[in-house]
C-alpha cells in the first residue's frame, strides 16, 4: 500500500531548474514539493556553468554573498584556439551587467545552496531517493484526462511506493525525461553533428587560464578551468564513441597532443575509459509544454546543444518564468490550461533564438571541422571581431544574459517566515 501525500506543486527533478522553481514557488507562499531519484546531488560531469543572468538572479533572491563563498572560478572571456592563434569569442568586461563573468561552480555545491535556503521555508519539501514511476491521472468531462501526481519508487525495485499528489506537477527531470515518457510525448529532434567525451587532467599553473575551445584537423576540444583542474570536453563525430574506443586509449592521447601540445606530460594518466564520460548530444524541442495539471520546462521541453554552456542558465529562466506567470494562480486556487501556456509562449523566443545559433555553429563550424573538411583557421567572424574587439560584446552579451532574461517575482505580503 502505497504512502499518500499532498502538495500544491510537484516538481519532478532536483536539478537547478527545479530547485529554482521549488524555491520560487515555497517564497511565494505555495505548498511545494521536490522529487530526486538519487540520493545525493555529488555526481561528477555535471553542468556547472552560472552565467550572469544566473547571478543576478542569487542577487535578488539574497543568495549573492553565499554564491560568492563557493568554490568557484571566474571566466571573462571564451576563447577559440586555431591555426592560426588564439581568437576571443566573447569578452564580458564589454558589457554593462552587474556580473561580468561566467562563474563555474560544482553543480553539487550550487544546488545544496539552492535547496537549503528552500529548506528554509515549512511549505518546502525534498524527498531524495524517490524515482517517479507512473503519473496519477483522472478523468474530467470537459477537458478529458487531468494530472493530479505522481507515484515514486524509493529503495529501488523492492521499496516503498508513494504518492504525491498535486494541483501541479511540473517536470524538470533533464533530456531524458521521464515524465515526458509517461505523457507519451515525443520532442522534434533537429540534429547534431557530434557527441562530446567528459573527462580531467591536471592543470599547471603555466598552462594559462579560463576557458578555450582548441581546433585541428577532424578535431575538437574545450579546455575548462577549473582551478587544480581542466574538465575537457573533447567532441567527436555523432555515434563515434564505438570507433574511438576501437582506436584505443593510445590513439586518443595522440590526438589529445595534437589539440593542446603541453598536455603531454599528463595524458598518460588516462588509463582507462572508466575515466571519461560521454554526453549524447541532442537538440530538440516540444511542440507543447503544458497538458491539464501539468508542465515540462528546462531539458524536459527542449534540449539544448552544449554550445555556449547555456543550457542550464536557460532552464534557470523558465523556472523563474514559470513561478512569476503561475504563483497568482496557485495561490488563488484557480490554476487553468491557460495559465500554464503562458509560459511556453514567455519562453519560446529565447529558446527558439538560443537553439537557431547553435545549430548555425553546428552546420557553419563543428560539423566540417570533425567531418575533416572545416577549416582549421579562425573564420572571418572571429577575425572580424579581432580586428574590431568592441563587437566582442555581442556575443558576450547573447551568451551571458540571453534573449529575454528573467527575474525573481517579488515576495508576496504575508509571506511564510522562512
């Protein structure tokens, strides 16, 4: 027999989408509830870029002093390394915001930041270890079938089942959502050349700094800094993991070399393919976001290409759209189809708009570039914007703030002390 509790909303996923919107949603004065199916928040190979609408945003939830305080480090410039030398992409000193800079913090440390001073409030609840199983659904006479919950697995196959039942049950459970699949929805997949290979190696101090992209023939790789550390992200051609494996560990060491030379004293601590993550590229979007009693944003609705690391920060925007558009309604108590198609329609523009310029840069640059027929010198954009740095800022400013940056609705009077 299975455990019954009540909520407001049930956000499906503990990821920073979540948590936002969980966070938002309690400050509001709205009964919230968080499912996470693992246990804790400590899993490597994360997304961990906080891009300054991002930080704004911890600005005006007070959250500012405390990101600061997090382990963390500061990139002010993206950087592409060719041929030919080393091109800026993007330089956040050029534009006028009140964090210029991408901050690159452990996703873990962030969200347990995000889900403390949630904790804070009594109408905020996380359950770790609850693995969504099923949707709770019941007939209406006018609208048909309505989501009212979820039922949760904890303990694996064997543990106790629970359901959570809610006016809302909004899912942010990532790309590969299980939500989604239970609804039987199936998102428009547009495409992507290449696959990406997440790995680490010791950073020297003579190495340089923040964040480079490194191109050579048929071959990609982004170097992070991460502070004693660079997560690597060497992209290969899409389905290509199979014939990089069968190359062996020699093979990619070589080819690491020949991306970035001073790495040669380090790759032979790559012993095994345990020590690399791979991440299934995909972009690809929803055709709707909402159904009667529940709505998908971040991941869930559109995954976006890791091009310009915003994934994340735009997930970031929807929930805050989603808690500004929907908290009036919830506390009112009057919740409607129409409600939550606001949000698709706040939040199509900016999606649409990041998703057009990354399969842009997928056809003009990453797929000839792996396909071995791209060009291994800096395209004229990048030497437009040598010649003419202050022209830096545009780019800067479409990957730091965004097409349509959200903020924090004001808490309501009466709100609940935290």
């Amino acid at each position: 027999m299975a455990t019954v509790m009540e909520t407001d909303v049930c956000v499906v996923g503990g990821g920073p989408a979540g948590l936002v919107h969980a966070l938002l949603l309690a400050r509001g004065g709205v009964r919230v509830t968080v499912l996470e199916k693992h246990a804790t928040f400590l899993r490597d190979f994360r997304g961990d870029t906080v891009h300054p609408s991002t930080l704004t945003l911890l600005d005006e939830l007070g959250l500012g002093e405390r990101a600061e305080a997090l382990p963390h480090r500061k990139v002010t410039r993206l950087q592409g390394v060719f041929a030919d030398g080393r091109f800026t992409l993007a330089d956040f000193t050029r534009v006028r915001i009140a964090h210029p800079y991408i901050m690159f913090v452990p996703q873990w440390d962030f969200l347990e930041m995000i889900a403390d001073e949630a904790g804070r409030y009594p109408n905020f609840t996380l359950l770790r270890s609850h693995d969504v199983v099923d949707l709770i659904r019941e007939p209406h006479p006018r609208v048909g079938d309505v989501v009212t919950g979820v039922v949760a697995q904890t303990g694996g196959r064997d543990g106790e089942r629970v359901e959570v039942r809610a006016r809302l049950t909004v899912a942010t459970d990532g790309r590969h959502s299980t939500v989604r699949q239970l609804l039987g929805w199936v998102p428009k997949d547009y495409g992507a050349p290449m696959d990406v290979l997440w790995f680490r190696l010791p950073r020297h101090e003579s190495d340089g700094d923040g964040v480079a992209g490194r191109v050579g023939k048929g071959k990609i790789m982004v170097c992070i800094d991460r502070g004693d550390y660079w997560q690597l992200a060497y992209v290969i051609p899409k389905g290509g993991y199979g014939t990089v494996v069968a190359a062996g560990l020699d093979a990619l060491r070589s080819s690491l070399v020949q991306l970035w030379p001073d790495l040669a004293d380090r790759v032979d601590q790559i012993t095994g393919w345990e020590q690399l993550s791979m991440l299934t590229v995909q972009v690809n979007r929803l055709a709707r976001w909402h159904a009667p009693g529940v709505l998908l944003i971040g991941d869930a609705a559109h995954a976006m290409s890791p091009i310009g690391g915003v994934g994340i920060n735009l997930a970031v925007q929807d929930a805050v759209a989603a808690a500004r558009l929907l908290l009036p309604a919830l506390r009112s108590g009057r919740l409607s189809d129409a409600e939550l198609a606001k949000v698709r329609r706040r939040r199509l523009v900016p999606t649409v708009g990041t998703q057009l310029a990354q399969r842009g840069m997928q056809r003009a640059l990453l797929g000839p570039v792996l396909a071995g027929t791209g060009p291994v010198n800096a395209p004229w954009p990048l030497r437009l914007l040598r010649r003419l740095p202050a022209l830096q800022a545009l780019p800067a400013r479409a990957v730091g703030v965004g097409l349509r940056p959200e903020h924090a609705p004001p808490p309501p009077t009466g709100r609940p002390a935290p």
